[in-house]
C-alpha cells in the first residue's frame, strides 16, 4: 500500500501557526481549520504540528471538537462498516479453511 504525504498550503500553515502561537486554544484552531475548509486528514496534521502534540492527540482532539462534529457521524459509521466487513470476510475465510480441511 503506497502512503501519500499529505501537502499543506504554506500559507494556511502560517496562520495556523501564527494562532498557535498567539495562544488559540485546540477547540478555536479546529474551528479555525474547519472553517478554512480543510480537510479532516490536513486539520489533523496542522493540529499535530502547531501544537506540537503527537498525531494520536492531534486526532482525537479533532475528531472530538465541536467544530468537527459534521464528520464525527459518518466517520465512525465508515468505521464500524470497515469492521462488520473485516469481520465477514473472517467468517468467510474460516468456512473455506474448514471446509477444505474436511
């Protein structure tokens, strides 16, 4: 699986930075970032580097702020749909092993 980095805007960095730096809170710079129409992956990246916070942080603190809660939603149902189906294809793998061992 190839990994892409995800490019930020310089400009949109610096002012994330820049509020960062003044003292925005996690909560104003989400806010900030979702009203720049970021996407959830860049919002998550900018948090991590002007907060200076690893990414695990930087995620949920995103992920949990008011100002992301339009993505919560069907975030977490892309999620569970992503585990239902792993979980079928496990089931499924299992019948054919035991079948095959049969």
């Amino acid at each position: 699986m190839k990994v892409t980095k995800v490019e930020i805007d310089a400009e949109v960095q610096a002012k994330v930075q820049a509020a960062a730096d003044r003292g925005e809170s996690t909560a104003a710079l989400a806010q900030m970032m979702a009203d720049m129409k970021l996407n959830k992956v860049e919002a998550i990246r900018l948090m991590a580097i002007s907060k200076k916070m690893p990414l695990s942080e930087a995620k949920e603190t995103v992920h949990y702020s008011p100002a992301w809660a339009f993505r919560r939603e069907a975030d977490e149902a892309f999620h569970e749909s992503l585990y239902e189906a792993l979980d079928q294809m496990i089931q499924e793998e299992e019948v054919v092993e035991a079948q095959t061992a049969a």
